[in-house]
C-alpha cells in the first residue's frame, strides 16, 4: 500500500520542532531553575572581570614601578582570581546540573520513538530500511541532546551578555564603541544565518548519502547467505562503492561550505576587533581614555566575539541537529494503518470460537486477495487451511492477528469484532509459529522463554521436550545457553523452527496459529512434534495453514483456498472422496513422497 508522506517536509528545517522539547524542560523546573541561577552568576562574574582587570592595570600604571604596585592591585589581583574562578564555576554546576535534563529528554524522546515503531503496521516495516532508520534515529537523538544543552544555555545567554557589553560601552565610553560592536555583531549573525542557511542542504545531502550507504551495507550482510549462493560480492562491493562515492562528494561538498563559512566569520571578527583597538588607542593618545580603559575595550571585544565564534559554531550545529531530528520527529508523524478505537475493549475469550464473515481484502486497491471468505473454528477444534501458493492462506493469519484490517466483512473471537477489542489483547490471545522464523541474538533459553518473559526454567525446558529440541541442545558443549547468532544464522532451518514452536507453546494462548509450522523439519522430527501439537489441540482452538497434507490428516475441519475462495471444506476423508481440489493435490504429493522414496533407496 502506498504510504502518505510525512508532515515534515525535507526541503526545509523547521524550528517548530523546538516546541516538542518544552514538556522534556518543564518536567524538571527546579533543576533549570538552579541551571539558570548558575547561568546569571557565571554571566555577571565574566561581565565584571574587564573592570577589575581596567583597575588592575591603572593602578599598576599610576604606581610607576615602585615598592607601592605590589601593595596597591593585591586585593584587586586576588578580586580578579576569584571571579574568574567563579565564572568557570557556575558554568561547570550549570551545565552539570542541566546535563540530567538534556539525558533524561534524550531517553525519553528515544523511548518514545521506539515504542512508536512498534506500533507502526507490518506494510511500514516491510518498506523501510534497517540501517537507514537507525542511523536517522542515532543521529536525531545526538541532535536532541545538542540543541538541549546549546539552545537553553549558550545562545540566549551570549545575546543578553552581547547587550550588556553593548550599554556598559555607550555608558562608560562613547556611542562610537557600541555602534561599532553592534554593526559587528549584526553583521557576524546576519552572514552566519545566511550562510548557513545556503549550507543546509549540503549537510542534508551528507545525511541522506550516509543512511544509504549504511543501509546498503545493513542489507547485504543480513543476506550474507543469498550473496555467498550467487557468487555476488563484486556486485555487492560496486553497489556499495558507488554509495560512498555519493558520500564521499557530499563530504566534500560539506567541508568546503563549511570552510566558507568559518572565512567569512573570522574576517568580521578580525576587521571589527581591529577597528575597536584602532578607536581605543586613538582616545588614548588624546588622552581621553587610560591604558586599562584600553585593556578593558581589548577584553571586552574578546569577550564578545569569542562566544560569539562560538554562537556561529553552534548556530551551524542547531542547524545540522534540526536536519538530523527532522526525520526522527517524522518517525512520530506516521500514523498507523491499523490503530485501536479511543477506547477499545478487552478481548474476552470464553470458548475460543473463531468467525470468519464474508471477509474481503487485498494488499492494493486494485488487486482483490480475499473474495468473501466465510468459514467458523469451533472451541477446542482444528481447522486446516490448504490450496496452492498464493491463494491468500497465509493472508488470513495476518488478518486474524490485524497486521492489517479487513476491507469487507469481519473477523469474530467469541463473537466480538476484532477491530473493536485492543490489539495488545487480541495478541495476547492468539500463538503463532511463523513459516520464517528470526531469532534474536541470545541464547536458546531466552528466545524459547521469549513466549512468556516471566516463566521458570522448568517451564522453559519442558516447552523444549514437547518441541523435540532437548536432543539437539544436549549435544551442544553449552547446552540451552548456545548463542544463536544474529537472527538465528548459527541454526538450521529445522532447528529454528523447533525453537519457534517451543516458544508458542510456552506461551499456552487460548488459539494456536500454525503457519507451514513444520515445513523445515525431517520426517522423524515432524511425526514427534505433530504428536505434540495434536495433544496441545485438544486443549485450544486451532488454525493450520498447511503446505503437506500428511501434517493435517487428523483436522476436524480442512478448508481448502483457490484464488482467494474456498472452494471445498470438510474432513479429510470427505475431500479425498470429493474428489476435488484436495484430491488432486494429495495425489500429487503422495507421488512427490514416492519418487522422493525411490530416489533414496539404495
């Protein structure tokens, strides 16, 4: 299905993104308050510093070198350690104790973003990209945390201590002073946001050429298997060079605007510096001003244009850190297809009767899967689902477990509509053992004790005897600690789906969804868990979407799907005497299963 574009659009950067951080800095008043007391302090102490070091230097001036210049700037001298010292103070408590705001907005945003994700339908996480994602949601996180820190503490100040510098220079000196450290300042902001502005979108093509590169390189290597099969590293290695040759120019592109931009900054930090001393040393020579007026003017223009170099710096960043959060805010902007009512209800399971009425769908609009299914499961029944591929079996799984929502039509549990119920509930109810089984990457305790987190270790293990998974564990040297590898590469096809079954049942649910559940398994394996299965069927409603038939023989009800239709149902028995649809492909399978014979004997 095609997916609605975000709200936030690319070609631009939007401030209003700020706002959503306003909830992570009101959570902890007290701490910004403190954070802000420690902002004035440090800010009055480095606005004071150029007046005592102005007297420091008079008094030295006026003593002309005798016994007296020790004596007379001591005090001002041990004045000036102090406040120094006490500038850098508040400034480390201010960022210390706003470092707990910015990490707690960091874990929150990002939690957020998480759980987001999971709540996102199948149809979204089947058209993104692994590596492409999680370098946008790394990369939007760091930008959080740089915009909390800089934006609070480091623009909003350096503008009121520019202003401050500003008045104190007309007040004590002339209007000449301030106008000149004004016209700089004007200047500096105005070419910093227009440039940086222009460099915008070098930086975003830098971002874009990045997480397509990581997720080209993600992508080949969980198919690791499929390239080794065709012999396709070359490919692979072309593919993913041209992918850092598009990196690598917008590399280039980004450091040379950057280099740019950095020129422009200091040639106005240097002409306006410069015009500054020129003035002052004129008004010294006329006698107009003293020498520590003179070092004051010197200390006052650093003091501006030093944090204010540091205010294009992080004006750049705010910049690049909105460009970064941008596609992470748009990850919260998608809604998902299939969402809960405002207030859905609790799935309540009496018998566990399932009710499929005159169901409807398709993938597309213009592509009908399903043509009107109708059928029912009984409490305690098997039902099997068989046809040919792509005749919508394994649709009917999903629809059940609303990764996606019935077009026409509706799907019962005990007579209650699954789109009115929660689908945390509605999932809670219902076991499945996928056809394509992943793993996470942790032992084969923990993935089997994935179908109930909070079960024992005897649970754990007798969920894997029922699953016939105890005979391989006991030949491996760590036994149900074995690590199974990135998304169970390290085990076979069977032995996955063994660990997939012993996870469901574990899980004990009311319904049982078996999806080609055992497809990957040997003959022996198959006839120990089929055993298994069938005493677990007694005590749950069971669906069966099954590719051999010879695994479903002893359902109650066979429903059998072509072209989005069933077009027979009935027990076994009754099929293969129909004569049908079924019929035909016992046969051809009871063939397959013969010539299969033939060929292995000796």
């Amino acid at each position: 299905m095609p997916r609605p574009k975000s709200a936030v659009a690319l070609e631009d950067v939007h401030w209003s993104a700020l706002k959503s951080l306003i909830p992570y800095l009101l959570e902890f008043r007290r701490q910004v308050f403190l954070a802000l007391l420690c902002l004035v302090g440090a800010k009055v102490a480095s606005v004071g510093l150029p007046f005592l070091l102005k007297h420091i230097v008079d008094d030295l001036d006026a003593a002309g070198g005798t016994a007296a210049a020790i004596a007379l700037p001591l005090g001002l001298l041990l004045a000036y350690g102090f406040v120094r010292f006490s500038s850098v103070l508040f400034g480390e408590l201010r960022d210390t104790i706003f470092g707990r705001v910015t990490e707690r907005a960091q874990r929150r945003i990002g939690l957020a973003v998480f759980q987001h994700l999971h709540r996102l339908d199948l149809d979204y996480h089947l058209n993104r990209r692994t590596g492409g994602l999680s370098r946008d949601i790394e990369r939007g996180n760091s930008g959080i945390g740089f915009l909390m820190r800089f934006m609070v503490f480091n623009i909003v100040p350096t503008l009121v201590e520019i202003a401050m510098v500003v008045g104190l220079l007309w007040w004590n000196y002339s209007v000449g002073f301030a106008l000149l450290v004004m016209g700089a300042v004007v200047t500096y902001i105005v070419f910093s946001v227009v440039a940086t502005e222009w460099r915008t979108r070098f930086v975003r093509e830098l971002n874009q050429a990045e997480s397509q590169s990581s997720s080209r390189a993600v992508d080949s290597l969980l198919n690791y298997e499929t390239v080794k099969y065709f012999g396709n590293e070359r490919h692979e290695a072309r593919h993913y060079d041209a992918e850092l040759a598009e990196w690598e120019t917008a590399r280039r592109k980004n450091r040379l605007s950057l280099f740019g931009l950095n020129a422009g900054q200091a040639l106005i930090i240097a002409a306006a510096m410069c015009g500054a001393m020129i003035l002052a040393a004129v008004h010294v020579t006329r006698g107009d001003m003293t020498i520590g007026d003179f070092v004051l003017i010197n200390a006052f223009m650093m003091q501006i244009f030093i944090p204010l170099n540091f205010l294009g710096f992080v004006y750049r960043e705010m910049k690049g850190s909105l460009a970064n959060i941008e596609k992470m805010f748009s990850i919260l902007d998608v809604k998902p297809a299939i969402e809960d009512h405002v207030d859905p209800a609790e799935l309540t399971i009496r018998d566990g009767h399932i009710a499929f009425e005159n169901v409807r769908f398709g993938y597309r609009p213009d592509r009908e899967i399903l043509k009107g299914v109708s059928f029912t499961v009984a409490p305690k029944q098997k039902v099997a689902i068989v046809g040919a591929s792509g005749a919508g079996k394994s649709t009917l799984f999903k629809l059940l477990f609303r990764f996606y929502d019935v077009t026409g039509g509706r799907i019962l549990i005990d007579g209650q509509d699954i789109r009115a119920v929660s689908q945390d509930s509605l999932r809670r109810a219902i076991g499945v053992v996928p056809q394509d089984t992943v793993l996470f990457n942790q032992s084969i305790l923990e993935n089997v004790r994935y179908g109930r987190v909070g079960a024992s270790d005897e649970e754990v293990m007798e969920a894997i005897r029922h699953a016939q998974l105890d005979d391989f564990i006991a030949q491996l040297p760590e036994g149900v600690d074995t690590m199974v590898g990135e998304r169970g590469l390290k085990l076979s096809g069977g032995e996955k789906q063994r660990v997939a079954i012993a996870r469901a049942l574990l899980k004990r649910p009311p319904i049982m969804v078996f999806d080609e559940a055992t497809s990957s398994l040997d003959s022996h394996s198959e006839q120990g868990i089929l055993k298994a299965l069938a005493e677990i069927s007694r005590e749950q409603t069971t669906l069966v979407i099954a590719h051999r038939l010879s695994t479903i023989v002893d359902a109650d009800l066979i429903l059998v799907l072509d072209q989005g239709q069933v077009v027979e149902e009935g027990s076994h028995s009754d099929l293969i005497s129909a004569d049908g649809h079924y019929a035909s492909l016992w046969r051809m399978q009871q063939r397959e299963r013969s010539i299969d014979a033939i060929s292995l004997s000796p």
